[in-house]
C-alpha cells in the first residue's frame, strides 16, 4: 500500500501593524516610475534588457515589508515602511527587542534584509544601493555609499544601483581587526568585497564584475563557491544544463581574481569556449528565455532551487549544477486556485502571471515551502510539487515572503494594500494609498502520516 505524506499544521498570528495611510502623488511622466534610471543603459543589449524586465516585474509585484530570520529562529527582524523591529523567540515574538526609524524607500521592494550568521549585524540595503548595519539594539553602526558617482558628491535616488544579495563569508585570511567580510553585489553584475567590523566600521577589501547582469546568486558555503542567476547561454541546445538556465559557479579564491568560473564538465567548457567567439546581436537573440529571478541553498547544502520568470520552478543537484526536476506552471498542482480572501468582483480575466510563485524557501532537504502572488503558500515535494498542508493552499493576503523551516515552524508576512481614491482639489490630483494591518503568522507543524 503506497504511503503519502501530509501535514498536520496550525497557524498562529503572532504580530499585528496597522500604519498609518500613506498619500502617494500621481506621476507626471507616461513612463512608470519603475522604468526610472535603472536599466537605461541597457535598453539596447537585447537579453540583458530582457533579464533586467524580468527582475523588475517580479520585484515590482512583491509586498514592500521584509523579513528576516536569524540564529535558527531565535531572532527575526521586520522591515516595515520606515521602522526596523527585532524581535525574539525568547517572548514568542510578542514584544519588541529593538528598534529604529529607518528612512522612507520609494523603491522598497527592492531592499533587502540580512542578518549576519553570528546575529551580530542585521543589514538594509535601500533601492538606491544604500547598505546600512546595525546591530542587536537596532544602533546604526556605518552605511556603505552606493556604487555610484553624481556631481557634487550628490546621493544616487533612483534603483539603478539596487542590491541583488548581500553575502557574509568568513575572513579569507585571518585578521583579529575584522569579524566578516561582506559581499555587496548588484543587478548589473558588479561586486565590492567589505571587511566590516562593529568597532571599525568598514574597509573595501576586492572587487569583481560578473558579465551580462546579476538576477540572482548564493553563497555555498561547503563548496567555497559563488551561484550566480545571469543571461542564460543562446548556445546551449541542452535544456538540463545550467547554462541554458543561465545558472554558473563561481569558485571562491583567496588571491586576485577572487573569484574564477568552475567547469564541471567538458560539455560547459566546450560551450564557454565556443561563446568567446559567438557575435553578439542586440535584438536577435531571444527576449523570452527563463530568466532566474531567485535561487534559495538547501539546509545541506546539496540542492538548490530556482524561480524563473515564466513560472518554472527546477531543482538542481550541487555542486555538479546538475538539474534534478524541473516543473513549468501548469504542472505544478493546485498552482491556479483564486485567493478566497480576494473580493470576486476584483478577479479580472485569467492571467498566468498572476499564479507565479513568488517567494520560496526549504521545509526540509526534501520539501519546498512556495508563496504564490496570488497569496496561497504551500509546502510541495520537490519531486511531484504536491502540496502536502492538505487539500489546498493557505491563503494569506498580498504576495507572502516566507522564511526557512526550523524546528517545524517557518513564518510568512503579509501585507496588504488598498489603493483609495482621495478627494480632489484644484491643485492636488493625489491618490492615497491606504495600508490595511499586516501580520505575521508562523505556522507550527508536525508530520503525520496518512496510509491510502
């Protein structure tokens, strides 16, 4: 008799905002703000553009809080519109640890929060590039400017230099002076290693370009390597290699260059070879390839999944890059249900899109948890994509940010937002956007077995 496994789950709301509504001004130019100065200079380079499009479109969908979760769960950090908590399992969440007013992001999908691996600094990199650290009572210690160059030493205000990740690794070379060193990367592909310290503040220790653009990338510890999502590889008729998905390793050395593109096999080198003399055209090569636009390591570090911005989700074996499942959207079970907390009168017509996950992380070495913008979040096996919290998603409003299991427990935020239309004046067309509560859940499981 087959044996199935699900799993018995609760839910529990540990925390509850209620911000106040926000008054947002109408645009003057056609163009969206998101256009803005950010990819500009890539308008003309084809699939580069087409990878900076499918970033943009993803992150311009997510909700506009984050969270991160440190020290295995003993810790996590909330980032709302202008205000970093830090809270601890210590009073179940409930009360808060630290905080601090951070400053107002008109690009705030695009921050990022990270916490150190010792939870001696918990990072938020701004949409405009901005890195700023603070530590466990929520201090500001230093902020590390933005790649940029304005005359009159003036602040980068737009995306263009937005941060793709921010990676700890420990010191290269031993230095009592420092405690980490920090990768900053962005979009467009460009590294700055940091030595940082509480007490030092910060050093620029390297730097490094990754060519064609940066949508996603990891650090694998075990490997000593450097997983980077860019422009998949034309060339590539091999749909299982990762370069068709645009997926390299970045072995990680102690010397100049400090980084240097592993080749596991003699198939990837012949390509790579083959590609130092491939011309490239703007506007012919493909605009339609599945760009990777997240990629999260598994707790034992053997596996890691992918997004891509067509809807697919694969799996891929390390440190050989080998891929294990891949699964387009119409496979993937129960992908299309609407979200029942959704008002029916707001559903328009079908759209895809609208089912794509959008946040992922690991329930085990096994087992995925995915958020979907249409708000479900499931636990799937990464064989079969079956959803085994039952016989359908849980469902939560917005696009939920999901944190990694411990302990059979993982968290989602959500946030929602409703668009108001304020009243008009003469010489105010405004509209106000009107934040309803958003909460964090953390869902509390246990695995049980069910014979069929």
């Amino acid at each position: 008799m087959e044996e199935k496994k699900s799993i018995l789950h609760e839910l529990y709301v540990f925390s509850e905002w209620k911000p106040e509504p926000e008054y947002l001004q109408k645009p003057d130019s056609i163009f969206p703000e998101t256009i803005s100065a950010l990819w500009r200079w890539l308008k003309f380079f084809g699939a580069k553009k087409s990878l900076i499009d499918s970033i943009a479109a993803h992150k311009e969908r997510q909700q506009k809080w984050h969270i991160a979760l440190g020290d295995e769960g003993k810790v996590i950090a909330v980032l709302t519109d202008n205000i970093l908590e830090i809270r601890t399992k210590r009073s179940e969440y409930a009360t808060i640890a630290a905080r601090t007013t951070v400053s107002r992001d008109p690009y705030s999908q695009w921050r990022k929060l990270v916490w150190s691996p010792d939870c001696s600094f918990i990072v938020v990199a701004y949409g405009n590039g901005i890195v700023s650290f603070f530590d466990l009572t929520a201090s500001n210690l230093f902020n590390i400017p933005a790649d940029c160059s304005r005359p009159g030493g003036l602040e980068c205000t737009d995306n263009t230099h937005a941060v793709a990740d921010i990676i700890f690794m420990p010191l290269r070379t031993k230095d009592t002076k420092w405690n980490w060193e920090v990768l900053v990367v962005t979009y467009d592909g460009k590294l700055r290693g940091y030595l940082v310290s509480q007490t030092e503040g910060f050093k620029l220790h390297h730097s490094f370009h990754f060519p064609g653009g940066t949508g996603a990338l990891c650090y694998c510890a075990p490997h000593s390597m450097l997983l980077v999502a860019g422009v998949p590889r034309s060339g590539s008729k091999d749909p299982s290699s990762p370069l068709s998905a645009g997926i390299t390793a970045w072995r990680i050395l102690n010397d100049d260059p400090f980084y240097k593109l592993s080749v596991v096999s003699d198939q990837l080198e012949t390509q790579l070879a083959n590609e130092r003399f491939h011309l490239y055209i703007p506007f012919v090569s493909s605009k339609n390839m599945a760009f990777v636009v997240r990629m999260v390591l598994s707790p034992d570090a053997t596996k890691l999944v992918c997004l891509h911005c067509n809807g697919d989700i694969s799996v891929w074996r390390l440190p050989l890059l080998k891929l294990l499942y891949r699964h387009p959207l119409v496979a993937q079970s129960q992908h299309d249900l609407n979200n029942p907390l959704v008002d029916e009168q707001k559903l328009t017509k079908y759209d895809p899109s609208a089912f794509y996950a959008a946040d992922v992380n690991w329930w085990s070495n096994e087992e995925i948890i995915l958020s979907r913008f249409s708000g479900a979040v499931t636990v799937c096996s990464i064989m079969d994509m079956v959803n085994l919290l039952g016989k359908k998603p849980e469902f939560f409003q917005g696009t939920p940010q999901v944190t990694c299991a411990y302990e059979g427990a993982f968290m989602a935020l959500e946030c929602e937002s409703n668009i108001l239309p304020a009243k008009k004046s003469r010489s105010d067309e405004s509209v106000s956007m009107l934040y309803k509560p958003a909460s964090l859940y953390i869902s509390v499981m246990a695995h049980y077995f069910v014979y069929t």
